[in-house]
C-alpha cells in the first residue's frame, strides 16, 4: 500500500505544470525585485496636492517619507473611495479630471522617477454603476498606464490578474508590474511580481511567507491596515526580506 501510495504522488508530481519563472528574469521589470517601501497615497490628500497654489507637491512627500523611514521605493495613487459614486464618473474619469488632467500626472510620475519612486495605479473591478467605458476595462487601464507613464497596476480586490491583461499591458510597453491586493495562488507568480500580504496571521515565531520561500524574487508587502502595532509586519518582513506598505 505505500509503494502504491509513492506511485500516485510521484505519478501527480511528475504530471504537475512546471512553475514559468521568466517574469523574474526581465530587465524591464526588475524594479518590482527592488520595490521594498510601498506609499499608498490619497491623489486628493494635500501632502500630494496642494490647492491653494494648485501644485503638486511631490518632492515635499519623497523628502518628507525620507526623513521618517528612508523613503519610499513606490506609490500606489489612489484616487476612488470615497469619492467614486457619489456621481457617474468612473474609476479612469478620476484620472483624466485630476488637475492638469493626464499631462499633469505625466509631469507627477516623471517627478517620481526623478526621485527614484516607482508608481502605480489601482484598477476596481467592481466598478459597475458608474459611467461605461467605450472599450474594455483592461484597455482603459493599460491605456492610463501608457499615458502618464506609470510603472504598474494594482489590482485591487483580486488574487490574480484578469485573464489577458499581461499579454494587453506587454503589447503596450514593457515594464509593466502587477500587484494584487489578495494572496494570489502559486501560479499566478507568472504574471504578477509583487503582491499585497495583507492581514496574514500572527504566529508565536516569525512565519514564512509561501510565496517567498517558493520564488524568493517575487516581492510581497505586509499591510495590517487596522492594526494598532505594526512590529509584527516589521519583523516579518524583515526576517523574510521582503516589504511593507
């Protein structure tokens, strides 16, 4: 019974889909390997938007996260909740009316850069009740990354990325990074090289991160959102060498 037992599970691991890694091995998003300190940032926040002299203010935010923490190696800028449905503008209207409209935020992400920052943008899914895009969600989204020049995508509520949305954000340009905001499954380290470990649970010793320890390139940021202390997040991603947001 346990030579049969071996057969089946060296029979399932010999028939088990191979792990592609060669999203690792691209220059052109090696960025996400480095990318340890994730800002998310509120784009309607006046540490990023100051409206009284109608300027973005973002080397006063880079210098300022530099003085408290050692800076950040990206931002998320969020531009939705709360504000998306209290009219029929949708998640990529938010882009396109922010002031100086897209060039303006051409000019933020190039001042970013200019800071060595990274940036990315959030996609929503669950944008359903506001006003319809013409083409498809990933177009638009693809299409606002290719516009202001940002670095990435995070993909807010998901565990994976949409089906094709890789193969849509590569024919744009390289470079591209996608970040879930849910623990995404072994597979997907193929097309999403960074990843949200949000609320993971506390263990008496520092716990292993799976998706770490499996490919040790991709990177993963701890968020505990309501947490009163964020030691643990510190020491775990500290210990595992990986990132916080």
């Amino acid at each position: 019974q346990r030579a049969e037992a071996w057969g089946r599970l060296e029979h399932a691991i010999a028939r088990r889909p191979e792990l592609d890694d060669s999203l690792y091995d691209r220059q052109d998003l090696a960025w996400t390997r480095r990318n340890f300190i994730s800002g998310f940032v509120f784009m309607y926040d006046r540490s990023f938007y100051e409206p009284q002299s109608a300027r973005y203010t973002v080397a006063r935010l880079c210098r300022e996260a530099r003085e408290e923490f050692g800076g950040y190696d990206s931002v998320l800028l969020w531009h939705a909740y709360p504000r998306i449905g209290v009219d029929d503008r949708n998640q990529f209207d938010f882009f396109r009316q922010m002031p100086g409209g897209l060039p303006g935020l051409r000019e933020v992400v190039s001042q970013f850069h200019a800071e060595g920052v990274g940036v990315l943008v959030p996609y929503m899914p669950w944008d359903r009740g506001t006003r319809p895009e013409p083409g498809t969600h990933q177009d638009a989204i693809v299409d606002i990354v290719a516009a202001i020049g940002a670095d990435g995508i995070f993909l807010d509520t998901m565990t994976q990325s949409p089906a094709g949305l890789r193969a849509v954000a590569d024919a744009s340009r390289g470079g591209i990074g996608f970040e879930p905001e849910g623990q995404p499954p072994v597979q997907e380290l193929e097309c999403c090289s960074n990843s949200w470990a949000q609320g993971f649970p506390v263990y008496p010793g520092i716990g292993v991160l799976a998706l770490k320890w499996i490919e040790p390139r991709h990177m993963q940021h701890q968020i505990s959102r309501w947490a009163a202390s964020h030691a643990d997040e510190l020491a775990t991603a500290w210990l595992n060498g990986s990132g916080v947001l």
